[in-house]
C-alpha cells in the first residue's frame, strides 16, 4: 500500500519541528530559564502576579525566593473562584476548561485549569510530536493509511457558569482539530459517553469494521476493550480484525505488568509500543526512540520544571531544585509552572532520571503511592519490576495488585500484604512469594535491611484475589473507565481492608 500524502506533510512538519526541539536538546537549561521568564512576564498583571512582584522577577533565584510551593489544596480557593467565571487571577486568559480529576488517594474531585495556551501548546503540541517522532524512527511506517483507535475517559463534559469541565481526555476530543477527528475512532459521539460499559460495547461495534493502525490509552483499560473486541469477534488475535496494527501508545499507568498479555494478543515481534507521560496539568515527556523505556523531558511545552530529593521530601530540609542540578539514578518528586497558571505546583508524581544529555526520565511512581511505614521506601518501579521478574520465572499473569503495611501489634513484627488478581496464576503462591520477596530485596537495600532476619518485616502476605475485584471495587466507587486506576502502594490500610472486605 502507498504511503499517503498525508505521511509526506507530516515528514515536513517534522523537519521543521526538529529544529525547535535539537534547541532545548542543544540548550536545555537557557530554554528553560527563557521559558520562566515568559511566563512570569505574561501573568505579571494577574492576581498571583502582583501578589508575588512578578514584574520585577528577572531570574530563577528571586522567583524561587518569592513564590511558595503549592499542592492543590493550597490552590483549591483560586480554581473554585476561575471556575464561578472569574478571571486574571493566575492566569492573563479566561479559563474555559478544567480537567476533573479525582486521581487515586483521594475520593474529592480535582479541577486543574486548562487554558488556551496548554491546549494548544502542551497537550496538541506533544501529540503531533508523538507521531512525529514516531515516524522519524519507523520510515516505512503506514500509520496515516488508517485510523487511531483512542480510549478516553468516560465522563462527559458539564457546563458550569460560563466553564466547563469533565475528563481531560474528553476536553481534549471536544476541542480537538478535524484532522485529528478524521484520523481517528470510534466517534466523538461514541467516545464522550457516559455510561462506561455501554460505551465499550459501542466502541468494540464501531471500530472493528475499520482499518485500525494505531492504539492510544491507558494500558489496564485498553486490555479490557481489546479482549472485548476478540471476544465479539471470535478471533484469536488483533492482527486477525486489523492486520495493519503497528504501534500502541500508552501512558497513565506501568506497562510492566501488562506486557506479556499484550504480546499474547499482538504476537508480532515488530509491533511497536510508544510511552507518553501526561497528565491533567500538563503533556511532559514522549518515548523518542524505539524499543526504548526511557522518556524524553520536552522542555518548550510551556512548563517550567523544578525538583525536590524523595530523601528530603517533607521534611524540614526540603530541598527545590531546577532542572540544571538533577542527578541521575535519583528519585525526585516533581513541581511545575505551567501556561495554565499553576505556579510552582506538586503533582504528586516521582520520576527517575536516566540520563541528563539530554535529559531523559523514568516515571517511578506517586509521593503518595508508596510504603514507609517501616523505613524500607518501597516505590511502585521496585514492585513493578519486582513482579515483572517473578511472573517470567513463574509464567503467571498479573491482572491488577495493591498492597499495604501490616502493622506491628505488641511482639509480632510488621510485613506488606499484597491482593493480586492473577488472569494466570503461578501454581505454587508460595514459591511466588519467596521469588518475589528475594526479588524487592536485590531491588531495595532499605527493604532488604529491614527484612533481614525477619528484624523488622516478616515475610510478605500473598492474598489471590477474585476475578474483577479490582474492576468491581472501582465500578462501586463510581471509578470506571479513563484514567481511573487502582492504587498500587499505600502506606494506610484504606483500600486494602474494603478490598479484602470485597473479597470475602
């Protein structure tokens, strides 16, 4: 088949799209500190603005020394007043859009702005930089000769005061260009529905009668539609329904416990999988190269970033660093300034640089979404590789997990009970248990210090959960669909106890 004219366009927007980027590659710390100082100079007659004397901020020092970090809940009262139609308060554009998000710790929805600028220059500037780096890596590529099959969430958009909001995914496809629209499946109208179940059936009726060459969205729900499509359809793979399928890009969650499965249905060793890092407040990095689990930090989306050491997070010596002084093999939570007016804003998210020429990262995991409760710092990338390892030796299959602290009572020692839901489990859960304790310890020296002659923690607690539990607790939590995701790691007994109680 011939490659369409429409792959000739995109190679010239990539020739000229590649120049900007080999920019911050080439300068990525200047972008950087240019980048502060347009978005200080643009929001300096704001509220915040005159709040903080942007006018005469001129470097990262005096704007470090001036603006405090913030969390949500310290942003909450400003979003609440932009959301009743108020505007020039963080931001110099009126804010039409927010992105409801009620992420995984928390039960209250988020409202993070979503302006003009970030539609435009973060969130649909990194898509067509996805397919362009796509496409400068695999030049025979036939991606444009079909569709891209999109999940998105399943919440519509509600109108409030002159704004509206709803799940990033659906913002992004109510506003996105006719480009995008015609190059994509199912429909708007089948992708904004709300009722999560019936949407899935609607999109597995719509999309296998076209020449779908391309996947894109989160892992653990996308699995749940394409096993959908193979079961109304029969087949035994996804190349019998759309032979001319060639890359999945995904984002939200880890990919490691889902990979095998995907290779089940995909059994082609030339498919390709490309990994985003997005989110609500903004687009940040992109895979840009093949077969390759590193993420490139894209400097020119319109966010400033800066870094704070997980060894001195919360703490009274808390550490904020820029993008210039980051190590490598160093875990950092994550702050950011955006064109949406967040000023020096927590996300909540950890990452792990791999390299810094240029700068490349890892996502290893939440500041939330980890266990401490007995000095061992275990993080969502020690269990995601830990699990990985243990299900290759055991040939098992995981379908979702969590896990939490089993607390010291009087003598007993503490532990981590995990509630795996298996789609094939190992036959002997112990020997999964011994082969998955002895990994985290190889991975994590404070774990394995603690679980040194069972001195601290015992051994793990290995629960099998039913099948769908995880998938029946989220639809009871009103949790379906999107970037909805069960917590991993917590440091309480939350989730654990409802899922155990779930369980039963």
């Amino acid at each position: 088949m011939p490659i369409p004219i429409v792959n000739s366009i995109a190679s010239w927007f990539l020739k000229k799209r590649f120049h900007q980027i080999e920019l911050f590659l080439k300068y990525p710390n200047e972008v950087q500190q240019e980048l502060l100082l347009q978005l200080i100079n643009k929001a300096k007659d704001t509220e915040i603005g005159k709040q903080y004397g942007f006018e005469s901020i001129t470097d990262y020092k005096t704007f470090a020394e001036r603006v405090p970090i913030s969390t949500y809940e310290e942003y909450q009262q400003n979003i609440e007043r932009s959301r009743l139609g108020e505007n020039n308060i963080f931001w110099p554009q009126p804010i039409k859009w927010f992105a409801k998000s009620s992420g995984t710790t928390n039960a209250k929805s988020k409202f993070i702005p979503v302006s003009e600028d970030s539609l435009e220059d973060c969130h649909y500037a990194a898509s067509k930089d996805l397919l362009c780096m796509y496409l400068n890596n695999n030049e025979n590529s036939q991606l444009f000769t079909g569709k891209s099959l999109r999940l998105g969430g399943s919440k519509e958009l509600y109108k409030e005061n002159g704004t509206t909001f709803g799940d990033l995914s659906a913002i992004l496809i109510d506003n996105m260009p006719f480009w995008a629209e015609f190059s994509s499946t199912p429909s708007n109208k089948v992708s904004l529905m709300s009722n999560w179940e019936e949407k899935m059936q609607a999109i597995v009726d719509e999309t296998i009668q076209e020449n779908v060459t391309s996947l894109a969205g989160v892992p653990s729900w996308m699995l749940v539609l394409l096993n959908n499509v193979l079961e109304t359809t029969g087949k035994n793979n996804l190349f019998d329904i759309w032979p001319n399928l060639e890359v999945y890009f995904h984002g939200g969650v880890s990919f490691l416990p889902y990979k095998e499965q995907y290779k089940n249905i995909l059994p082609k060793k030339d498919f390709r999988y490309y990994e985003i890092y997005n989110a609500s407040e903004g687009f940040f990095a992109i895979q840009d190269q093949n077969n390759s689990s590193e993420l490139l930090l894209m400097l020119d989306y319109g966010i400033f970033y800066e870094f704070i050491p997980m060894d001195t997070y919360s703490t009274t010596n808390e550490k904020i660093i820029p993008l210039s002084e980051v190590e490598t093999d160093k875990n950092y939570a994550v702050v950011i300034t955006t064109n949406a007016g967040l000023w020096r804003y927590k996300i909540g998210d950890t990452v792990r640089f791999t390299s810094t020429n240029p700068y490349r990262i890892k996502v290893s995991g939440r500041t939330k979404h980890h266990i401490n409760a007995f000095g061992e710092e275990l993080i969502i990338e020690n269990a995601e590789d830990a699990l990985k390892k243990v299900c290759k030796k055991t040939k098992a299959e995981i379908v979702d997990y969590t896990a939490a602290p089993i607390f010291m009572k009087g003598k007993e020692k503490g532990a981590h009970e995990w509630l795996i839901e298996f789609k094939k489990p190992p036959t002997d859960i112990n020997y999964f248990n011994e082969l998955f304790d002895n990994a985290l310890k190889a991975l994590n020296s404070d774990y394995e210090a603690k679980r040194y002659n069972n001195m601290t923690l015992n051994k793990p607690t290995i629960h099998i959960a039913r099948e769908q539990l995880f998938y029946d607790w989220l639809k009871q939590n009103n949790k379906l669909g999107g970037q909805h995701k069960v917590p991993r790691l917590s440091n309480n007994r939350d989730y654990m106890d409802a899922l155990l109680d779930l369980n039963k």
